[in-house]
C-alpha cells in the first residue's frame, strides 16, 4: 500500500491558497526551515484550542520524531482529535496506523474504514490515492471484513465522526 501519511509539507502544499497568514501558517513555515521546536509550541498551542489542522499536524510531528521522540500512540491520539472534527487528511493518516499496527493493533477493518472516510471526503488527487489505498487494504480482506467495515463507515459518519 502506498504511504499514507501526507507529510507536513506536502499537506500545506495542498491547503496553501486556503490558510490566511496567522499562527498556523507561521509555525507551518518553522516547520518547512527545519525549526521543529517552534512549530510544535504554536502546534500544540493550536491544538489545545481544538484546531485540527494543528491537531494532525502534531500527530505528523509525532509520526516522523520531528521535535518530538517518534511516537506513534501519541500520533494517534492526536490523528483521532482531527478526525473526530472530520479532517480527512488525519483520517487518512489513522488509515495508515491501522494497516501497518503502527501506535494501534493491525487492524485492515479499521484500516478500511478511516481511509474509506478520508476518500469520500477529499478530492482530486488525494482523493484519488485515498480510493487506491482503500483498494490496496480491501485485498488483504475477506468479503465479511470489507462489509464490517463498510457498515463501521456508515456508522462512523451517522455519529459525525465521534466514538469511531
């Protein structure tokens, strides 16, 4: 499967013409000159007021061990703030946590269903590699799993991504 996890960087790239200049765009800039220290206080700053694209930008930060020992239970826990608020790109990158059992138990059922989530609601080209990953994780799966997980999807956006 390719790699989930859309990198910072590239993840700004994608948003770039949609972000005003403000804090989190200065911590994003911190991030890109290597200042990981910086970006990780206006992340976490961000992130404590319930901003999810600071949210899975931390769990980024937590992934790669960038100003932060690599953690991939911390990452998680911080993909599932964003993606409890419907940041699709954090639900993607809980995709790749479960189907590699990074941070979380292997788990292609709720591999499937946060990249499933994460598909439905991007577009263009991560849109497209989302669709491909979910394809990728639906081979390792039995018809029983895919429909569980399908039925976990649908349940997931009936309760606005809570408790998923």
């Amino acid at each position: 499967m390719t790699r989930l996890i859309l990198s910072l960087g590239t993840a700004l790239l994608l948003t770039a013409g949609t972000v005003r200049a403000g804090p989190l765009e200065d911590a994003a800039t911190a991030y890109g000159r290597g200042d990981y220290a910086t970006a990780l206080k206006t992340f976490q700053s961000l992130a404590a007021q319930g901003n999810a694209e600071a949210q899975n930008n931390l769990g980024i930060l937590y992934a790669e061990g960038h100003g932060v020992p690599q953690d991939s239970a911390q990452a998680r826990q911080w993909y599932e703030r964003a993606a409890a608020q419907g940041h699709a790109r954090a639900q993607n990158n809980l995709a790749e946590l479960y189907y590699a059992g990074l941070g979380v138990p292997q788990d292609d059922v709720r591999a499937y269903m946060w990249v499933n989530l994460a598909a439905a609601h991007m577009t263009g080209d991560e849109q497209k590699q989302a669709a491909e990953n979910r394809d990728d994780v639906a081979r390792r799966m039995t018809s029983a799993q895919v429909a569980e997980a399908k039925r976990l999807t649908q349940q997931c956006q009936a309760q606005n991504f809570k408790g998923c």
